[in-house]
C-alpha cells in the first residue's frame, strides 16, 4: 500500500467547494509534508495534454543525434543546457554521513536539458545575479518548438509552485501571500530528465539517479509512464516506490523548505530506480522536474509559526541564492575532480 497520498487541489481552486473541503486538504498536506515531504497532486490548472505535449517535445530533443544536442552545452557546470550521459551524479553533492559513500558511484544514467527563469525582471534586480540565479538560457533550434513548449511549460510549474505556496501558508496560519513577496522573482529551473532504455546492465551500484534530496523549496516532477521510476527512502532506510498515476504530478520537499519550516516538513532522500533489463527498448523513461526556488536575495528565516520559546530556530539565516549557489554546482563529476 502507497503510503504517499494523492491529494486533489480542487478545493483549492473551486469557488464552490466547501471550507470542510479545504481544512481536509490543508490537513492531509501538513500530514504528508511532516512524514516524507512527499504526495502526488491532481485537480491542478495544468492540463495533462499540455503535460504530455512538453514531454514529447523533450523527447524529440534527446532523439537527435549527439552532435546536435552537444551544440546546446552546458558550459562548464553551468546550469543551462544540455548535460550528457554519465557526467551527473545526484548523490555526489550529498553531506550526509550515510550517503558520502555515494561520492564514489559510477555516474549516473540520464542526460539533461537545464531551463532556468524566462522572464525577465527589473534590471536593477537581475544584475546580481546575471552570472548565477538569472544566467541567460540557452535554446536549441531543434525541435523548433522546444523552446515556447518549455517557456509555456516553465511558467505553468511557476504558477502551480506558487500556488502550492499558498495553500503551505495556509497551512502553517500564515496570511496566504505570505510567500508573494520572496518568490515573485523565483529562481527556479526546470530539469527535464531523459533516462534511455537500458540494453545493457548498469555498472555495480550505477542507478537511473542516486540518493538525493533536493536543494529548493519544492519540487513537482512529471514521469512518462515506464518502469524503472521514482523511489524514496523510508525513515528504516527502506526503498519504496512511488506509483504516479497518469496525469498526476509528484511534489515534494526541497532542504531549502525543510530548514525554512525549521524541520516540521522533512526533505526525503529519493533516487531513480533502474528497470529491469527484461523491458528493453521500452524501458526509456522522461521527467519533467521543476525545482522551485525562492528570489536569490530571499532571507531564509525561520517562517515566524515554525519557531518559538518552546521550538527554537536551528538554522542560522541565510540568502537563499547563496544558499542554492553552495550546492548547486557539486552534481558534476568533473566537479569533484576539480
Ligand atoms: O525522474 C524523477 O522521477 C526524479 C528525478 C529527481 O529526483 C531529480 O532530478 O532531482
Ligand atoms: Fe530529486
């Protein structure tokens, strides 16, 4: 039995709804977010067409030949672009004592398109960050709709995020805006992970993604259907998978969320499981990964209801783009070499 639940937002959404409907879903949020951080969500204003419209769309990207998708490359760790196969590794970046070990795994299996903001801000605002949290994006020319699909898709991930927001401060009896002004200039970057079929078996200890938690607020992932998926890590250090029904969404806490609520919600340790090799060709897998972050220039304080005489703030304040730049960078292989 999935322990991670599919909550539908419509109560959120519909005027009609009642306020029992709304206190429920605010309910089984605060439930889930303080056991794994994780849920599934439905009932969003994203369509499921649109969704699988931008999947396809990605991956008539990865179809190409190598030649072409290198033309788009990331720059040396920077976070735009295309990123080949066998030059990330998710755990590589972890801190964690039980999962340092993970420094030495072989590189992980999935090439990947990196999109960050694509909106333009202030430019007495932007400045700052020209070389970081607003670095210009880059676009490939084919498929010649990728870049307006992702643009679309990036901003619908926004909005979704910034509604989740929404209902968290509801959540933690805070105003319902009390996020608007520390996220109206997100940072956030969408990852679109293309995982290819397996024909061969991995290396020893060689994984789709290794153990991570991820660094921002929140993140919502959407799959193609395929085997070989999502896994997290229970607190008895067990793997479950996570079932994602089709035209559902997976949402989960990101560290910067977690310290933020002064560890009332939990940013879970996850993975991507290998299929087996028995599913061929049609192993190939797809996830459109939207990491939510705050504005860089966001102090990152205890959220004034998280903290108090009796639950002091562990964490010290910080910004939260020096905070996402100290960890961001560290994915690479060549990183680490360096
Ligand atoms: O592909 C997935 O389902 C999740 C990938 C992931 O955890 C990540 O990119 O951080
Ligand atoms: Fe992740």
């Amino acid at each position: 039995m999935q322990r991670i639940p599919l909550l539908d937002l419509n109560a959120f959404y519909d005027p009609q709804s009642s306020t029992l409907d709304l206190k429920q879903l605010l309910c089984q949020l605060d439930e889930t977010l303080s056991d794994t951080g994780f849920l599934c969500i439905k009932g969003t204003q994203v369509s499921p067409e649109s969704v699988s419209f931008t999947q396809q769309t990605a991956l008539a990207f990865f179809d190409q030949a190598q030649t072409d998708k290198d033309k788009v490359k990331a720059v040396r760790h920077a976070n735009r672009g295309y990123t080949a196969l066998s030059e990330l590794g998710l755990s590589y970046a972890m801190d964690a004592a039980d999962l340092k070990a993970d420094r030495q795994a072989p590189p992980d299996l999935f090439e990947r398109y990196r999109i960050g903001p694509v909106d333009e801000f202030s430019p007495a605002l932007m400045a700052p960050f020209l070389t970081t949290a607003y670095a210009p994006n880059i676009w490939p020319t084919t498929p010649s709709n990728f870049t307006v699909t992702m643009q679309d898709y990036y901003r619908q991930m926004n909005r979704l995020s910034q509604d989740l927001l929404s209902l968290f401060a509801l959540v933690l009896g805070l105003p319902v805006n009390w996020f608007s002004d520390k996220v109206d200039r997100s940072m956030g970057s969408l990852a679109i992970n293309h995982y290819p079929a397996q024909l061969t078996p991995p290396l020893p200890g060689q994984l789709r993604a290794g153990p991570h938690t991820d660094y921002g607020t929140l993140t919502i992932v959407a799959p193609t259907a395929a085997p070989g998926g999502l896994q997290i890590r229970t607190r008895d250090g067990r793997w479950e998978d996570v079932h994602v029904d089709p035209g559902t969404f997976v949402v989960n806490i990101g560290d910067m969320m977690a310290q933020w609520s002064n560890d009332r919600w939990v940013s879970t340790v996850h993975r991507v499981a290998n299929p087996d090799l028995s599913h061929g060709l049609a192993g190939r897998r797809l996830s459109l990964v939207f990491f939510h972050q705050p504005n860089p220039d966001a102090v990152i304080d205890c959220i004034p209801t998280c903290c108090g005489a009796d639950r002091p703030a562990k964490y010290q304040s910080v910004l939260a783009g020096e905070y996402i730049n100290a960890k961001i960078n560290r994915h690479f292989k060549s990183y680490l070499a360096a």
